[in-house]
C-alpha cells in the first residue's frame, strides 16, 4: 500500500506475522557483519620467527577449516576451493547448507618482529664498515616439505610481523571514536586466542600479548634442534604433535559457534513464546 492506501487497522494471522519475524531475524543472523550480532572468531599461533612451527600449525588451522567445509559443500553439492595459508578459504560456506558455518580466522605470527628478518646477501663491507641490508626470511624448507606429506600445502605462506596482521593494539583503538569504542564490544581485544608453541617468551611483542584475550603455551619442541640432535623424524613428528592439538583446539573453538547460534535461535523462539501466549490467533500489526 502507499501511504494514502493504509487502511485504519491492519488484521493479520498472528503465524503468518510470527513466521516473517523468524525469517527476518535468521537472516540478520546469517548476514550480520562483525560488529553486529556475530564477530569472526581469531586465532593466531605464535613462534619465535614464524617459519616453522607457527606455520605448520597455521597450516593445520585452515586445513581442518577446509575439511569441515568440504563436508558441508558436499551436502550442497558445490565444488570446494582448496589453500592452506592466511586469506584462504576461511570458513565461507553456502548459506543454504543447514549446519552452522565455521567461521574462524587462522594465522599465525613471529613473537619478534626482528627475528623475520635476516641479512641479505646484497650486503657489502668494506674493512669494519657494513652496509647491511635485511630481507625477510622463508618458511623452512623442511617444514614445507613434511606438511605436503600430509597433503597440506604452506609453500606460498611467508613469515609475519605484528604489523602484517593488520591487527591495532588496544592503546591504538582507545583513541578511535565513542561510537566504535562501543560496536568494538569486550576490552577490544582482537585476537582470540592467542597460542605460544616455543618456550621464548623473552622475545614476546608487548602490543601481540595485550591484543589478545586469551593464550595458550604450548612448548612444543623445536624439530630443528631435535634434527641436530639425532632424531631422524623430527619435522614429522612436531607436525603431528601440532596436529592434534591444533584439531583439539579448532573443535573447542568451533563448538563455542554453535552454541552461539543455538542461544540465538533459543532467543527467538522464546519471543515467539511468548507472544503466542498474548493472543489468540490474532493480532494488530
């Protein structure tokens, strides 16, 4: 109707109106960006110079991602995209698939944004005097090699700094304005959680620790030294080790979506409870 059109009082059967308000607020659920009823779960794991370990265990995040995925595309019939580093495919799923999506950032990151770089080979001295130049580092070798065993491929992931996760610390998000200060919800903290695999805590970023609402030390042992050592399986055996604690931490992760989708459809059908009990069959909209 047009404005004018309007009649005086509009008559509607209350389950046809209470139907339309079911429809509404599940796609709010479903469509709602990261400041409004759902935020992007981010975990980041954590090493001291970001190409092994952290890695490895970035890579097994994405993958268990893109497992659960599969599945749900399975069900929908449509084709998977598969990668296994950061900007992958993280947990995009059809929104006609009827499980809930897994919809969790994965990354990883140095604890010392100088321990990513070395020097080049460009550098040149002459007598005492250096003039160094430094360029980032790559991914060992090994540890590329001993997760595609896995059928995981890390070949394409780099190294990253504190800055590269485009994260701002919470003294930073303090001075943005009152209306974001308040959409930015719990202490502003992006991350989290937060997981330390080395024992170097020495070599934490300051900024990385408090942009984090919760960490996890994990010490898992470096298989670069355990190589050296003797250990003839050392990268496969962490990769594992990784693994299965990485999977263990995803699922925890993961159920705490559910039941964050589940609380919201109970809220909705509570509501419509309760506006059934006011009425008869009826109602004025």
């Amino acid at each position: 109707f047009s404005h004018h059109q309007l009649p005086d009082k509009l008559e509607l059967d209350l389950p046809t109106c209470w139907d339309f308000f079911v429809a509404t607020m599940a796609h709010t659920v479903d469509n709602a960006g990261p400041k409004k009823v759902r935020r992007t779960p981010k975990i980041i794991f954590a090493c001291k110079s970001n190409t092994c370990r952290s890695q490895m265990a970035e890579g097994w995040g994405n993958a268990w991602i893109q497992k659960r995925n599969v599945q749900m595309r399975q069900e929908s019939s449509e084709r998977p995209v598969l990668s296994s580093c950061s900007g992958s495919d993280r947990g995009v799923t059809p929104t006609s698939s009827p499980n809930v999506q897994v919809n969790i950032h994965v990354g990883s990151v140095a604890l010392n944004d100088s321990s990513v770089y070395e020097p080049s080979s460009s550098s040149k001295c002459c007598g005492d005097i250096c003039d160094t130049t430094f360029e980032k580092k790559v991914v060992k070798a090994k540890a590329v090699e001993t997760m595609a065993l896995d059928g995981v491929d890390i070949s394409s992931c780099v190294p990253k700094t504190f800055q590269d996760l485009d994260i701002l610390p919470p003294s930073t998000e303090k001075n943005r304005s009152s209306s974001t200060f308040t959409e930015m919800g719990e202490d502003r903290k992006s991350i989290d959680k937060l997981v330390i695999l080395c024992a170097c805590t020495d070599e934490i970023n300051e900024d990385l620790i408090n942009s984090a609402k919760s960490v996890e030390e994990w010490n898992v042992d470096a298989p670069t030294a355990a190589e050296k050592s003797g250990e003839v399986n050392a990268y496969r055996r962490v990769s594992h080790e990784i693994k299965v604690r990485v999977d263990s931490l995803m699922q925890r992760m993961f159920n705490d979506i559910v039941l964050h989708e589940e609380k919201l459809r109970e809220n909705i059908q509570i509501a419509g409870d309760e506006t059934n009990a006011l009425s008869e069959g009826k109602v004025e909209c």
